[in-house]
C-alpha cells in the first residue's frame, strides 16, 4: 500500500464520521424545530431515570409493597405525604413512583415483542404479494384486526390468571397484525421500485433483498409507529389494570390504584386524580417524542 | 412598439427566501422584470434557479415557507404585495390565470371537472352566480375553445378519467375562462408526451394571441421559448441574467451562462458531446457574494466574485447582467478573462 | 357501479372474516383454558354431572367437530347459558346490547362533529390561539384514558355541581320508555316521552363524552394534518389563484379529499369506543353489555364473554363497512374505479 492509498483512506473514514455527525446535527435540528418534541424527549428521559432508580427516589420505598398503617391512611396531601396517602396508610408519591417500572416494562415488552413478529410476518406478506403465502398472512391479520384490540385483549386476559405479565402476552397478541399491515403496505410498494428490480436482477438473495433491500427502507415507519405506541400500550395496560387484569395488589400499579381510588371520591380525590395524572404524564410524554421523530423522519426537504 | 407602452406587470428589486435547516435560503436575489400588454415571454433557465418562486409570487401562491423579503410587484396598478384579500380576489379572478405545471396535482382529484370550471367561472363574475345555465354554457364554451371533444361529457368526468394531455387542456380551459389580462404558465408541457405538447403550446399561444394577453411560459427548452415568445429572459440561481428578442438572444447570445445554455441544446446533426456547463448551481444557503455566475464562469475575473453585476443596456432592448459588458473595465482584462477558456 | 360492486365484494369479505373470527375466539374459549366442563359447573360438580355436561355439549368430539356444533349453534343466536345469570346468554346480550350501543351512537357523532369541524378550523389558521389551544387539549384528550375522563366528569357535575345524574341509564323515578329500539332517548322521543328520552340522555352525555373526547382529538389532528397537506397541492394554488374564496376553497374543495383518512380514521376510533366501554361503563355502572361482558371475563363465564365479543366483532364490521360507503362517496376514485380489498 503506497502512502497516499493510506492517506485517501483515512480521510474518507473521516468524512464518513463527519457525514454521520452531521446527519445527527440535521436530525436533531429537525427534532428540536418543534420545542414541544424537546420537552417530550426530556420528560421520557427523567420516566426512564426515575424507574431506574426508583428505589433512591421515592420518599417511602417500603410502601410499594403490603404496607399497612392505618394511623395514617387516607391522609390529604400534606407536607410529610406530598400526595397524601391511600387507605392502607401508605404514601401516594412512593407508590406512583414505584409504579412506572411497570408502565415501561409494559410498552417495551410489548412492543419488543409485537413488533418484531409483526414486521417479519409483514416484510413476508410485502414480498410474496400476490403468492399464497402473502394471501395467508394477510387474511390472519384481517381476523386479528376484525375485533378492537382493547376488546380482543380483554377477551384473551379473561383465561389467565391475571398478571403484569399476562396481560402484557394479552395486548402483544392483539397488537401485532398492526405492524404486519402497516409494514406489508410499504413493502408491497418498496418491492415494485426499481432498485429492487436491479437488485434481483445482479442475483441478490431474497433475504439480500427482503433484510437490507425493503426493510431499512420501512425503517421509519416502523420506528415511527413504536415510539407512537409506548403511549398507547401503557394505556392499554392501565385500562386491563384498572378493570382488575393487569397486576394484583400490592403490586403499584395506576390503573389499580385508580380503580381503588374513585370508589372513595369526592373525598379521598388524591387517590385517583394523583395517579391519573401520572399516566396523562407518561403517556403524553411519550406521544410528544412519538410525534416529534415521526416530523424529523418525515420532515419535507425545508 | 410595444415598449413604449406602460408595462402591465412591473417586478422590481425583489428578494424571496425561504426558511430551510441552517437559516435562510437566500432564493430570489433583486429580481427585475417588465411584461407588457400583450408580450409573450419566456422565463427560461435550469430547473431550481427560481422560476416557479417568482411568478407564484405574483399570485401571491408561495408556500408558507417562502418570505417576500423586499421589492415591489405592480400589476395593472395593483401593488401585488400590499394588496387588500379582495382586491387580490378580484386580480386573480378577472385579470390573471396561472396554469401549473403537473396537471394531475393542478385538478382536485375528488370533484368533477364541470364543477371545477363551473366554480371559477361564478366567482369571476363573467355570469350571474345563480344563473347556473350560463355558467354551465361558458363552462362548455371554455372547453371548446380548447378543442376538447365532447366538452359535456368530460364535464361529468373526474380528472384520473382524462389523459395527461387532457387535464392539462383542462387547466388551459379553467385559466382561459376568468383571465383577460395575463397569464403565467409554469412548464405546462413539461409532463406531457412531445406529441401532445406541441398541441398545448400551440393552443396556448393561439388563445393568449387572441385575447391579445400577456403571457409568462417558464420553460427548460430553447426550442419551446423560441417558438412561443417574443422576448426570452433567462434566469440564473434568483436573478435574470439576460434579457433580449427572442431572434437576437438565441443569435447573439451574451451572458457566458446564456452561451453555455446554448451549447447544452442537443442537436440533431453532428456527433461531439456537448460542452454544456460544468459544476452546479450553487447553495442559496450561502450565494457568492458577487455574481451567482461566477463559480461556474470561464471569463469570471475579480470584479465577478465581489459585486453582483448590474443590468448592462447594449441596445435594441438586449440586457445583460455581466461585467463583460461594462465599459469601465479595461479591454486588457475582459481579453485574458476570455482566453483562460 | 363499480363502487357498488365494491361494497358488495367488501360485504362478501366481512364474512369470511367474520368465519375466520369466530374460529380465533372459539380457540380462545375452547383450547387454552383447562377443562371446560369444569370452568363451567364449578369445581365442586361432581364427575357425573361434568360428563353430562360434556355429553350435552359435545365436548368428547374432536376439536373442529365441537366448532361446528359450536358454530352452528352460534349461527341461530345460541351462544349457551351464562353461569352468573344462569339465562341464555343471547337474551342477555338482547337486554344489554341497545345501551351500548345508545352510548356509542352518541360518542361517534360527537366525534364526527367534533373532530372533523376542529380540524378544519384549526388548519385555517395553524400556530393560532384556537389550533395551539385544541393542540395542547388533544394531546391531553389522546394522553388520558378515557375510564379517567369519565371520573373526572363525575366528580365535577355530579359530586361537586351536581348537573349531571352519576350512574345508570335512567333515573330511579323515570319509567323506561316502551320499547321500540331499545335506545332510551329515540324510544322516549318516539313515544312522546319527553321526560324519559331527556333523563336518558342526560346519563349518556358524561359516558359518552369521556368514550368520544380522545376520538375527538385524533380525527381534528388528523383532519388537520390532511387539511394541511392538501394546502400545500398545486389544486389548491389554482384554486386561489383562481379567485375562489378561501373559506369555499377549505370546506368543500380542501376538506373533500381531507375528509378520507379522517373518516378511517373514525372507524379505528369507533373501535377503541367498544373497547373503552368496558371501563367507561363500569365507572358510571352503566347497564350496556360491555359491563355484563367485564363481569363475565372476571368471573370466567366464557359462554357470556364469547357471545358479547362476537357480537361486537359483527359490530365492529358493519361500522367498517358502513365507512367504505362513506368513503366510495367521498372519493370518486373508489367510487368509480373501485378499490382493492
């Protein structure tokens, strides 16, 4: 290798690096466009750190489990109980704090799951058009989406024992086949772009072409749609839970702790309004994200 | 002549940028333009050097994005830019049409052509609102006129049942029915077959000759430009570079950008590749300070990459907006300019 | 009549959907769960009677014989007995099924009229105080769960305005109207019971608000995002360039082909309506089938839960038939050409 070989190698590694930062620098100015996407993005962040280290945060850690004191339940929020305290005496602030955990591992879980299943099965179904095995596919998530999901994962939680973790399997059963329709669309119409064409043509692999061909191209989609859906699966979650399908007592969770809550309003109200609020946070706080990197990927050239 | 007469749209010195990632996208740099009662011109230039910007702005179509950062536009005693929303409304409905580029995106796909037609017409106030059959009569007329077949039936139709061609004389129709003044085509045949452009060049040029209309055709192709206008302005990265007849610009071409225009034109006799002009237009972001030419000009000397060139007057109406032509500059440095080619 | 072919051949594939359902929820009641027999006597049943229920319901066959029984016996309305009403859950579902339906009839047109009307005027005047303030509202409207809507209404009119009754469908002293339709406010309206239908829409107003405000948000983003992008087609520029004023060029010529994602849109919200009902009509102990559905999954009556998610699966595709009518309307490419499945 002759010097100046070396030398054109090491500046276009360079100027890779320096085209990936400025790509991050242009995604990031896209993003940040939007100031309210930035508030989201932060608000995530601080969920994700205050379910981490739940343990070190929350003012009263014992009281995420079957702690009793009745010398102090149903307490106003006062300035020892910031958010007062449930009818067993214990902290409101400790329990909501203790709750995210499962409100992450909810939407995580359940997109990790869903997600891939539905992207394969739609990657498949996008390839094959018009073959017997897209038409399969296809058909089987038609059948999953004939039922709303809430309704088909209600549905499904009522043969288990109900768990986080059931109905976590509940909503992923019922949530694939949106990925599958939504990845099948792009593919179907990615496969017929020439590039495909010219790929197939110098005798790519179909798993060339199904992997690193069509699926980077629904990429954006995909991720769009999974940061979209954090919020909407921890809903889901909460509305199992507070229905009595998510996880049991004294596990902190805030559809349960709302749902043990409203039956005692007008008057305890901080038992349901706290935690309310604290899924409207989550929740909207994911949504902003969400919404903010679907207008950075879709961001028209301006 | 026509040139003694008062210009019927007037651009002066006007500046148009619009908000991009990295600040401002300096677009349209001064622009100056007159248009006369009845001329026909020809915006020619390479495809993002403004052409579309500029006449939305007379309009006053731009997309959001797109701010008028200075300069006046006057049309038929209209100040365009200071303009009250229903002196606007009454400009666009009687005095000036535009046809669009890509007929597909101009027609709204979900309604019919007939009420599309039908709704610029009652709102010109060339029929009585409420008197549908004359709407309906001047609608069949326009369509007509355009020599569409059977101009009831495709009344009824939606524009995905008409060919490109078709939608495109549609447009035309739509245009022609309301204007009386002038009227701006963006590329109109740009997205059709060369069959059919013809045909829709021809009608254009026909109708805007009858009405005796003034007309802006922005256009890619010297050949379209020479055939349907009486003076060719072309346009480079925001500013007009060169102004003349079209017979005198397309014989003496002036400006070095006009020059390599010409020598891009594929001919049809002869075998070397043609010269064309080398680089790319360059970032609006950040414009050479001096002329935009100037990055990509082989006679570009010092004064080029400092000051933008004013429009240098060299008769017979012929403009050029290159220091080559001022006669300030010492012969010594033009002749060493031209021979670094 | 393509379109009506279209229909036709969408009805024709909601059956076989329906058939491919009907097996996935047959699977849910049948396969998972341990032994039937047991589930529904109880464990304390002593063997014999568990065999004669197996017997009576043919739980010895093989699995796709049982579905056909099953099926079959589905077909005719005979879904089995539920084992906390101990009635047949099919006069069960005939009791609850019009409340439900009552409260998602109200939901869907305030949707309808709540979210396709904010959207428009909210992309009138994007960045506005009105389209900032419905931006900041939706986001909470999609961000809350609609079970805390329903106890945040309840705890303002009822327990501290006292405006609205809390729960039920009717008031204690209030005599249900005779039954027509089964929905209180239309049978109280037919009957010239004006008390009845005034009370029992009273008690839908609250349930219902909190089923359609999430709705509400979607469908006015997503009709103002459509809107949006439609003002940004070249249709719309020569619309306003032909002089069509701007409030005819947003609500018919923009909100038409706006209007067809958003009307999709509404029938995934209808669907998270039928789910949402579950929660809704619990807070507000609400007699609908969805609250009889929510006792069965908790008290494992599969019979019951089978019968109402099958119901609300028909449900569910009458409204998504109901939808490809209004679309083929709205869209004259469906209409016309006919749409693929």
């Amino acid at each position: 290798m002759s010097k100046k070989n070396e030398k054109t190698a090491n500046t276009s590694v360079a100027s890779r690096s320096a085209v990936r930062w400025d790509n991050i620098k242009r995604n990031w100015y896209m993003f940040s466009r939007n100031k309210i996407s930035v508030v989201g993005f932060v608000a995530v962040i601080l969920i994700i750190l205050v379910a981490i280290f739940q343990q070190y945060i929350a003012p009263y850690p014992e009281h995420s489990s079957a702690y009793t004191n009745f010398s102090a339940a149903k307490l106003s929020p006062n300035s020892q109980y910031w958010l007062g305290t449930d009818a067993s005496g214990r902290d409101v602030l400790s329990r909501i704090i203790f709750s995210f955990r499962g409100a992450l591992i909810m939407g995580v879980g359940v997109i990790m799951v869903a997600a891939p299943v539905g992207v394969i099965m739609g990657l498949l179904a996008g390839y094959y058009k018009g073959r017997i095995v897209s038409t399969i596919i296809m058909r089987v998530v038609d059948i999953f989406l004939s039922l709303p999901s809430l309704v088909l994962a209600l549905a499904i939680s009522a043969i288990f024992t109900p768990t986080l973790f059931h109905s976590m399997m509940a909503i992923t059963v019922s949530w694939w086949a949106w990925y599958a329709r939504l990845v099948y669309g792009a593919a179907s119409s990615i496969r017929n772009e020439y590039y495909i064409q010219s790929a197939e043509l110098i005798g790519a692999s179909r798993k060339h072409i199904i992997f690193r061909e069509i699926l980077p191209n629904c990429w954006f989609t995909i991720l769009t749609k999974m940061t979209l859906d954090m919020g909407i699966v921890i809903l889901m979650g909460a509305s199992l839970s507070f229905v009595g399908l998510g996880a049991q007592p004294p596990k902190p969770d805030l559809g349960t702790m709302i749902s043990d809550g409203y039956k005692l309003l007008p008057d305890a109200w901080w038992l349901t309004i706290f935690p309310a609020a604290a899924i409207m946070l989550i929740v909207l706080s994911f949504n902003l994200l969400g919404d903010g990197i679907a207008d950075m990927l879709n961001a028209k050239e301006v | 002549m026509v040139e003694q007469k008062q210009p019927i749209l007037r651009i002066e010195d006007l500046y148009i940028n619009y908000k991009v990632y990295g600040g401002y996208s300096y677009v349209i740099d001064g622009l100056n333009l007159n248009v006369f009662p009845g001329e026909k011109i020809a915006l020619v230039g390479e495809s993002g050097c403004g052409k579309t910007t500029t006449v939305k702005s007379i309009l006053r179509v731009l997309p959001k994005q797109a701010k008028i950062a200075g300069g006046s536009i006057v049309f038929d005693g209209h100040d365009v830019l200071n303009i009250k929303p229903n002196e606007l409304n009454e400009v666009r409905r009687r005095k000036m049409s535009m046809i669009f580029q890509d007929p597909t995106a101009s027609l709204n796909p979900v309604f019919t052509i007939g009420k599309q037609i039908s709704d610029s017409i009652k709102y010109s106030g060339l029929a009585d609102r409420k008197d549908k059959k004359a709407i309906k009569e001047r609608a069949i007329q326009a369509l007509n006129d355009c020599s569409m077949p059977d101009p009831e039936r495709i009344m009824g139709n939606y524009p995905f049942q008409l060919s490109g061609g078709m939608r495109q004389r549609v447009c035309i129709a739509m245009a022609l029915a309301t204007a009386s003044k002038f009227m701006i085509a963006d590329e109109p045949t740009t997205n059709l077959d060369v069959t059919i452009q013809d045909q829709v060049l021809k009608l254009i040029r026909n109708l805007t000759d009858e009405k005796d209309m003034s007309l802006i055709l922005i256009t890619h192709s010297m050949g379209v430009a020479r055939m349907m206008a009486d003076r060719i302005c072309v346009m480079y990265a925001g500013n007009i570079v060169e102004n003349a007849k079209t017979e005198e610009l397309l014989e003496k071409p002036q400006h070095p950008y006009t020059v390599g225009l010409m020598n891009s034109i594929p001919k049809l006799t002869g075998d070397s590749i043609l010269s064309g002009i080398p680089g790319r237009l360059p970032s609006y972001l950040t414009p050479p300070p001096g002329c935009r030419f100037s990055t990509r000009c082989p006679h570009a000397f010092d004064s080029c990459f400092v000051k933008k060139p004013p429009f240098y007057d060299i008769g017979n109406g012929h403009q050029v907006a290159c220091y080559l032509h001022d006669k300030s500059v010492p012969q010594s440095i033009k002749e060493e300019a031209v021979s670094n080619e | 009549m393509a379109g009506f072919k279209y229909i036709l051949k969408r009805m024709a594939w909601s059956i076989f959907v329906l058939f491919g359902l009907s097996i996935l929820i047959f699977c849910i009641a049948r396969v998972i769960p341990g032994d039937t027999a047991t589930m529904a006597l109880g464990s304390t049943a002593s063997e014999h009677a568990k065999e004669l229920y197996r017997e009576q319901n043919h739980l010895n066959e093989p699995l796709p014989v049982q579905y056909f029984y099953w099926i079959g016996d589905a077909v005719r309305g005979n879904f089995g007995n539920s084992t906390q009403t101990k009635r047949p859950v099919a006069t069960d579902i005939k009791e609850f099924l019009p409340a439900t339906l009552e409260l998602i009839a109200f939901a869907a047109i305030l949707e309808i009229i709540g979210g396709i009307g904010l959207g428009v005027l909210t992309a009138r005047k994007p960045g506005g105080l009105l389209d900032n303030s419905v931006r900041v509202t939706s986001y909470l409207g999609i961000a809350t769960p609609s079970f805390v809507w329903g106890i945040l209404f309840m705890l303002i009119f009822c327990h501290w305005t006292h405006l609205l009754p809390t729960i039920g469908r009717l008031s204690s002293n209030i005599v249900p109207p005779k039954n027509i339709t089964g929905l209180y406010v239309i049978d109280g309206i037919l009957t010239g019971n004006t008390a009845a239908a005034w009370d029992a829409f009273k008690h839908i107003i609250m349930p219902g608000t909190a089923l359609a405000l999430t709705g509400i948000a979607q469908s006015a983003r997503m009709t103002r995002a459509s809107m949006l992008d439609n003002m940004d087609k070249d249709y719309v520029s020569a619309e306003i360039a032909a002089g069509i004023p701007m409030r005819r060029v947003m609500w018919v010529y923009v909100l038409r082909p706006s209007a067809i994602p958003a009307v999709s849109m509404i029938a995934l919200d209808i669907a998270a309506m039928l789910g949402n009902a579950f929660m809704v009509e619990q807070v507000f102990s609400y007699p609908g089938v969805s609250k009889y559905c929510l006792n069965a999954i908790l008290n494992k009556d599969l019979n019951a839960v089978v019968g109402v998610v099958l119901v609300i699966g028909v449900s569910f595709l009458l409204v998504n038939i109901m939808v490809d009518i209004i679309s083929a309307f709205l869209d004259p490419r469906i209409r016309l050409q006919g749409g693929t499945i």
